[in-house]
C-alpha cells in the first residue's frame, strides 16, 4: 500500500513534472505571437532613409530614399530650414555645410524619428555676384580659407545681405559693408557695429594680400584677429613702391613673393593689412564698379546717398 500510494503520489508529481513545462513555453510562445502580431500590426513604426552618396558639391540635389516600415506619414526637416511630407523626396542643398537631416515616421499617435548628417561641400572656383545701382561685381572665393567661405555663402544663401548699405566708403583704401543694422538706416543713425552674434578664427594664407579688388573680413580689435561674422569689405587702394613693400617686411617679419611684389606694384592695394586680416576672395569682374562705390560723394565716410547691396552666389 506504501508503495502504491507512493508510486500514485510519484506519478502525479511526474506528470506535474512533465505537462507543466509545455504549457508554460506555450503561453510564452502565444504571448510572443501576439507582441508580434501589435508590432507588426498598429505597434511603433520604424523609421529609416538612405541617400546616394557621401558628399556633394554645392548646388546638390540629393534624392531621399525612405526605407521606413509600419508608417502612415513621414515629416522631413532638411537641417537647413526646409520640410517635406512627401515618401521619398528630392532636395537641392544651395550652399555648403554639414546638415542633421531628420526623418519622423508616425503611425496614429505613435511615431519614431531617424537622423543622419549630409555633407555638402563648397563648389570648385565658387563666384558670388554682388549686385548695387551702379552695376554688378564678381567675386572669387578662395578655398584656403574655408571657414570665411562657407560661412558668406551660408549668409548669401539666407539673402542675410539684401538691402544693406556699404556703410563706410574711403576712397584709395577700402568700401566696406555687412551691418545687418544698416538696412534701412537713417543718415543720421549711427552704423557699423552689427553682426550676426559670432565670429570668425582669422585664416591669414601667405598667398592671400590686400591687393586692389581683395575681398577681406572686417574685425574689431580682438587679440586673437576673429573676423566679423558678416562685415566684408573690398580694397580700392593705392599705389605701391618697392620702398613700401621692403618696410612692410621688415616690420612683419615677412616676405612677399614676386608675384605678390609685382600685383602691388601694378594695380596698387593696401599691403598695411596683411596678416592683419583675412582675405577670402577677390573681384574679377567689375573694377569699375568698385571705383564707382569708391568715389561717391560720403560724409563722415558713409555715402550721402544710399549704395545697398545683394548677394548671389554664381553657380
């Protein structure tokens, strides 16, 4: 009896043993089904993009591939102040730099969002037109000097310069211009130190002197030479002499190459800002232009008649 009773107790306790597990894998099973089932089904979408290449040169148009799953609408943000709702978009990138673009793909209230850096670079041999009333100037941006580069592009690009005035103009030295406070300025209101907040790191490229028609970024006296984030201003010049030049050298430390000795000599400049300054570009079209904005009638060095400006870049 001893041992029916414990051979009944043992095998209720085996067939506990042996049917318990199973059921327990099954319930586990059924609740992995159906998690799967509300993912699949009206879960969280996934949101995902690809595009073609790495890098582009500015103008790029770059074509979005959305490889996102489970979603009903997507929102695009370019990272450059641009949106889209459309499923796989095409966007053209105008100027240079580096933009987080983020995808949010949403399903009813539930949503994810995938991010991922485009790099587009500056165009080779980049040219901007500035535009006034008394015709338009070319302008050559130099690639040593990037950072001054991308970020006038950047500016030209948000048309940041349209309707600002050439605020400070002396004739044989320099026209300068930039100050977002200059738009629309009255003749009696002070102007000249407006910026968009930040600064440049001087870039000073032994190729790169103030040679009439330079373009070069305008400072305050900063120890460190950061240019203004905005304010630029073209060279008129004077003349050059040999005896000008060797003093220069022996003042700075420096020495020019004869081209350079040669381009001051010709068509004059202000070799006094060298190293003082950088220079990120240089007129290639429209000297006369410059002698027109050069010798208009100032006082207090700014023009007696508005010269105000836009910017384009020349693709």
């Amino acid at each position: 009896m001893f041992r029916k009773i414990y051979s009944s107790k043992f095998m209720v306790h085996s067939w506990y043993a042996v049917h318990r597990q199973p059921s327990t894998i099954n319930r586990l099973l059924l609740v992995s089904c159906l998690t799967s089932l509300v993912l699949c089904g009206c879960g969280v979408p996934k949101a995902s993009f690809t595009h073609l290449n790495t890098t582009y040169n500015a103008p790029a148009m770059v074509r979005f591939d959305n490889t996102s799953t489970g979603a009903d609408s997507y929102e695009w943000d370019f990272g450059d102040g641009n949106v889209s709702d459309t499923i796989s978009p095409q966007h053209q990138y105008k100027n240079s730099g580096n933009y987080l673009v983020t995808l949010k793909a949403e399903k009813g209230e539930k949503s994810t969002v995938y991010q991922q850096y485009i790099a587009v670079r500056a165009p080779q041999d980049c040219t901007v037109k500035l535009e006034t009333k008394f015709g338009d100037m070319t302008i050559l941006l130099y690639d040593d000097t990037p950072e001054h580069r991308d970020n006038f592009l950047k500016l030209i690009g948000q048309e940041y310069y349209d309707e600002t005035l050439f605020h400070r103009v002396i004739p044989g030295f320099m026209v300068q211009g930039g100050d977002p406070e200059s738009r629309g300025a009255s003749q009696s209101r002070r102007i000249g130190t407006g910026s968009p907040g930040y600064t440049i790191p001087a870039e000073f490229s032994p190729q790169r002197v103030h040679v009439r028609g330079a373009l070069a970024a305008a400072r305050d006296n900063n120890p460190q030479k950061a240019s203004s984030g905005s304010q630029f201003y073209i060279v008129h010049g004077n003349n050059c002499t040999d005896e000008r030049l060797d003093k220069i050298e022996d003042e700075r430390g420096f020495r020019y190459t004869p081209e350079q000795r040669a381009m001051y000599l010709d068509v004059g400049g202000t070799p006094q800002l060298d190293r003082e300054y950088t220079v990120f570009g240089m007129v290639i079209d429209g000297f006369d232009v410059l002698d027109k904005i050069a010798t208009t009638e100032t006082k207090n060095d700014r023009p007696t008649k508005n010269v105000s400006m836009k910017i384009r870049q020349v693709y």
